[in-house]
C-alpha cells in the first residue's frame, strides 16, 4: 500500500502560520495535485510529507506508518524537483544509477531498473550523454527516471514542469500522466501553480488558500476531482480560482424565493439562479439578504437576452474569442467566451446568464447548492 493520512498537519515559521489544521487521506494509486496561490504552503505541505521539513503540530502517515520522527530516507518516498539538479560530469546512466550504488544495490539489479525506467521514459538512445547535451525536457524525464528506479511507495512533485517552455510543458504532462497509468500502485503528489496542469493531471485536487485568506480557518478550501471544483465549488475562492479567466461575480439582494430558484435584484433587474436553498444545513436566505451570484465565461449567452452591455475589450484566440462587457450605471465588468467573430469594440450587445448555470454564493462566501440538471429535467 502507499496510502497517505494527513491529520491534524499545522506548520509555523515563528509568528506565520503557513499552514493549517490539514486533514487529508491520499488512497493507493491517485495523483493528488496540490494547487493554489502563491504563500498558500503547497511546497511546505510537500516537504512535510518527504520529511524535509517537520510540521509544528500533526501525524503523518505513509502505510499506516506514523513517519513524523523518520528522515527522508526511511519514509519510501521519492521527490522530482522545480530544479533537475542532475551531476553535470555523469552520464544518464550514471546520474540515474547514482542512489542505488549509495543504497548498495548489485550491478544487474541497478542495470536491470535503470533499462526499465529508460524504457518507460524514452531515454534508451541518451544514457551515455551528459546534461548539457539534453534538452530541457529530456532533462527533466532523467531526474524523473532518477526517482522510479529507487521503486518507493511515494512520487512526490514540485513544480517539475516550471523551467520548460509551453511546448514541452504539453509534453512532459502527458508523459507523466502516462507514468501514473503504468504505475497503478503507486501513490502521487503534485505541487504546482499551473491549473491546466492541475485539471488534466489529477485523480484529486486539494486547493490551499493563504492563512491571510482564511480568516482562521483550515488552510484546505476544498478537495475533490477536477470537474466537482469547477462545477461545483464550495466557496467563492474557489469559484474565483479555478478556471481561467475565472467566474464572474456579481452582488444582489434576495427579492424571491422558489423551490429549486431564488431571485435576486442586480444592477435594478431580476436574475435567477437555480439553487436548493434548503439544502443549506443550519442556514436560510431570506427575502432582502445580500447575495453574490457568479457565472463562468463559456456559459454567459451573448446575442440575447434581457440585459445589454457594451464591449470594450475583445481577445480573439482563433476558434473563440474573450469579449468584455460593460454594463451601464458603471457596474463591474465582466468577461465572456464566445464563437462570435461579428462583434466589435464599442458595439452594444445583449446577453443572458441562464439560470441553470448560476452559482450563488452568501455573504461569508459559501456556496448554495446547485440543482442537479437532473432535478430540473424531471420537474
């Protein structure tokens, strides 16, 4: 098993609280992807699980193992670095081959595990070269096929990708996920600030917020598979983060409410949301309640519609476009996705924001549950 269990995990740098009251259970076999804004701690949470760093208050457990006393050495883990930080005087082979020599690992088992991780990264034609005759990517994969042949329970990486231009980003990602594919059993954890990343890689997703964002809360905002974040996001930091350009808010006040729909005043016009305000345990909206309703780019309706907003800003990406939108009475602006190649800056265009697609959100941020697509069907 390679089962990971956080409880508890706080951290402390004298008086900044980095990270805190982290609980989080990472099964066999998933790549969990750390995401979140810069000082959020996603690194130090990293760290404390390698057993580079020591948690201020916590458990940690590897296999049901309690670690927090073991050093990295013991904890049958195996970290990939931001830097590949790779001898520049040994070859591939030599480089990759150095940490089972240290562990005192025959000549055919360290030849026998190196082949296997060439071959699983395609670094067969290279391992006689020297790191300044790689490029960037090829690189990286050695100081990732440094890491399996020492066969530990645990991947850990920090933002390997970062150093790589766009192309090879793309590259490096796929080949990475297909190294979790090949490895079933083993666990993975993947720090970085890239969402494309995040989305595309992860069985799981913990996004961290900063303590000063938290307002004393746990630093964990919400963990869940990729699509359950973006489509259904506990809170409005996590509805402003994840997804780029991110969702639009926008304030109101409750002026109705239904029983799979509430209301609300915005900018003096009515707009609904389907949400299930009962299903708030322990909360209610009422009539006349300050409310945010949010709604992502790619589901505003733009054409028509019962509101009207001018363009001021068009970002033409080939097959769709950004379009800015400034509604009158000088209220915030707001973006939307589109295929539309008529518009123009300065044009005046209606729109909509489909009730189906509206997020509410209360005045300390949390989210009112959605109604299932289902429940609205079936009614």
């Amino acid at each position: 098993m390679s089962k990971i269990e956080l409880r508890g995990i706080s951290k402390r740098f004298n008086e900044t609280n980095v990270l805190r009251d982290v609980s989080l259970e990472i099964e066999q076999g998933e790549l969990c992807v750390f995401i979140g804004p810069s000082g959020c701690g996603k690194s130090t949470l990293l760290r404390l699980i390698a057993g580079l760093d020591g948690a201020t208050a916590g458990d940690i457990h590897i296999d049901d193992q309690l670690v927090n006393e073991l050093p990295p050495s013991q904890r049958n883990v195996a970290m990939v670095f931001q830097s590949y930080a790779l001898y520049p005087h040994m070859s591939v082979f030599e480089n990759m081959a150095f940490g089972l020599r240290h562990m005192g690992l025959p000549k055919p088992d360290i030849e026998a595990r190196v082949a296997e991780a060439a071959r699983m990264l395609h670094l067969g034609p290279l391992l006689e070269r020297k790191p300044r005759e790689l490029s960037g990517g090829q690189r990286q994969r050695v100081a990732i096929g440094r890491a399996i042949v020492r066969k530990a329970k645990v991947f850990l990486f920090d933002e390997p990708l970062s150093n790589l231009d766009a192309a090879l980003r793309v590259k490096t990602r796929v080949e990475i996920a297909n190294l979790h594919k090949s490895m079933p059993t083993v666990s993975m954890v993947y720090v970085t600030h890239d969402q494309v990343e995040a989305m595309t890689l992860a069985d799981k997703i913990v996004l961290l917020r900063p303590e000063a964002d938290s307002n004393g809360a746990p630093s964990i905002a919400q963990v869940g598979a990729p699509m359950t974040l973006y489509h259904r996001p506990a809170n409005m930091f996590v509805a402003g983060f994840i997804g780029s350009p991110s969702m639009n808010f926008v304030p109101g006040t409750v002026s109705q409410l239904g029983e799979r729909s509430v209301v609300a005043t915005v900018r003096g016009a009515p707009m609904s949301a389907h949400v299930d305000a009962a299903a708030l345990v322990g909360r209610e909206l009422k009539v006349g309640a300050s409310v945010t309703l949010g709604i992502r780019p790619e589901h505003i309706e733009i054409g028509f519609g019962p509101h009207a907003a001018k363009v001021t800003y068009l970002e033409q990406l080939g097959e769709h476009s950004y379009v800015y939108l400034q509604p009158g009475n000088n209220a915030e602006p707001f973006v939307a996705k589109t295929s539309d190649t008529t518009l123009r800056v300065g044009a005046e265009v209606p729109y909509d924001f489909p009730p189906e697609q509206v997020h509410m959100f209360l005045s300390d941020g949390a989210a009112v549950p959605r109604v299932q697509r289902a429940v609205l069907r079936a009614s």
